[in-house]
C-alpha cells in the first residue's frame, strides 16, 4: 500500500512538472503581453509583471482586427466547403460502397503526405489564369484542398460504424439515400461532423503559406500574414507582438474548449469495430 501511494506521488509529481514545461511558453506569452516594454529590456525579466500594462493589447487590435476577421471568414468557408464535400463523400465510400472507393481513399492518404509548397505552387500557377489570386474563394478552396482528405477520412471511419440495419430499416419505409443521408447518417455523424469542421476551422486559421504566396499587396491579408508583417514592423514592441499572439490563440481556445468531447467521440468513433 506504501509503495502504491508513493509510486502514486511520483507519478503525479512527474505528470504536473510535464504539464508545467508544455505550458510554460503560454504563460511566458501572456505574461509579457502584460508587461511593459521598457521592463522587457532587463536581462532577468520578471515571472510577474509587476507593472501590467494593456497597451500591447491596444496596439495589436488597432493593426491586426481587420486582419483577425478575415481569418475568422476563410476558416468558417473552409469548414463549411470541407464538410460540403466530404460529407457525400464519406458516406457514398462508408455506405453506398460505390466503385473506386478504395482508390479513392488511397488518393486521400497520398494528399495529405504531399508538402503545402508542392500544392502552393500549382494552385498559384492556376490562380492567376483564373483570377482567384486575393481573393477569398481562392484561400477557401486552398486551404480546402487539404481539409478535405482528413475530413473524408475522418467522417467515412465514423459513418461505416453505422448499423447497416438502421439504414435498411429506413429504405424500407420509402427513404431514398439522400433522405437516408440527412435525417439518419448526418445527426448520428454529429460527433464526426464536428471534429472534422473544427480541424478545417484550425487549419485555415493558422495557415501561412497559402495566404503569403496566394495574396499580393494589402487588399486581403489574413492574420497570419498581417502578424508576420507586424513582427518585422514592431520588433523592439515585444508586448505588442505577445499580445497579438494571446489574442490569435482566444478563438481556438474557445473552439476547443466547446468542442472537446466531440472531438474525442469523433477521433475515436471509427477505432474500433463491432
């Protein structure tokens, strides 16, 4: 019993100081997002700031919330354009079992090894032919291109698990598969759905090389790029540039913390099999 309580201790000795090190670095954010510029200099900066300060904050919404919306919009459009498509998909290759589904998904899993540059420089190659360069289509359809074969994947684990009973059940009584589709297989898929939309959401959000290399100019800048360029422009303003990392960090954190146990249903939903 001694020895159970003490390898207990241990353990949870080990699991804070673990816990600890991995956060340290967002506390160090926060902390000198408050703390003033001038105290920054110091070799030894404070672990609290001692005279706290929201300036930093004020500078970084003044420059970086147009910039911040436009994140908000191509993730939210990435998302929506994600689930769009990967929805019919994953449950015509989960269910209806259509040819070329095993290809299909074998083309998914090659996409998702294919470096973002490799895709960059395709999609640039196209865009100026189109007229999508600055454009928001252009940066959702981008950002899509690599949403979509996680989503698939994701979505078709969960919709296979399924019972094939229900389905048939519901064919039975007159249901074709589009209605098979949204009233049985989309709210049974809400946990898939979900994790599946947030993970679009986030990558569209914390993109930076399509939004460096499909934009020109300032007539659409993401917040990726806008911080970027606010780094270069504000490199002595160090609380500034914290600050607008705390704030970038505020809409996954929110994302996260409302969608966890749908993210932990819909990762695990097609681990396991009956």
């Amino acid at each position: 019993m001694r020895d159970s309580r003490l390898r207990r201790g241990i353990n949870a000795v080990i699991g804070v100081t673990v816990i600890a090190i991995m956060l340290f670095p967002l506390y160090w954010m926060v902390n000198v997002s408050l703390t003033p510029s001038s105290e920054l200099l110091s070799p030894w900066p404070a672990l609290f700031p001692a005279n706290p300060t929201l300036s930093g904050y004020a500078s970084a919404l003044s420059s970086q919330l147009p910039s911040l919306l436009t994140s908000i919009a191509i993730g939210l459009g990435t998302a929506a354009l994600a689930l769009l498509i990967s929805i019919p998909a994953a449950y015509a290759m989960g269910k209806l079992r259509v040819r070329g589904s095993s290809a299909v998904m074998f083309t998914l899993l090659i996409a998702q090894l294919l470096p973002a540059v490799v895709l960059t420089m395709a999609l640039f190659a196209l865009y100026s032919r189109i007229g999508l360069i600055n454009t928001y289509p252009g940066l959702i359809l981008a950002n899509a291109t690599a949403a979509v074969p996680l989503s698939v994947i994701v979505l078709r684990a969960f919709i296979s698990r399924i019972p094939d009973e229900l389905l048939e059940a519901a064919r039975i009584d007159g249901a074709g598969p589009l209605r098979v589709l949204f009233s049985i297989v989309i709210p049974l898929s809400r946990n898939a759905i979900v994790t599946s939309a947030l993970f679009a959401f986030l990558f569209a959000w914390g993109d930076f090389i399509f939004a460096r290399s499909l934009t020109t100019g300032n007539e659409l800048v993401p917040f990726t790029l806008s911080l970027f360029r606010f780094i270069g422009a504000q490199s002595t303003n160090w609380n500034g540039v914290m600050a607008t990392a705390v704030i970038a960090s505020v809409p996954a954190l929110i994302l996260l913390v409302f969608a966890q146990r749908y993210i932990a249903s819909g990762l695990t939903g097609g681990a396991l099999k009956d």
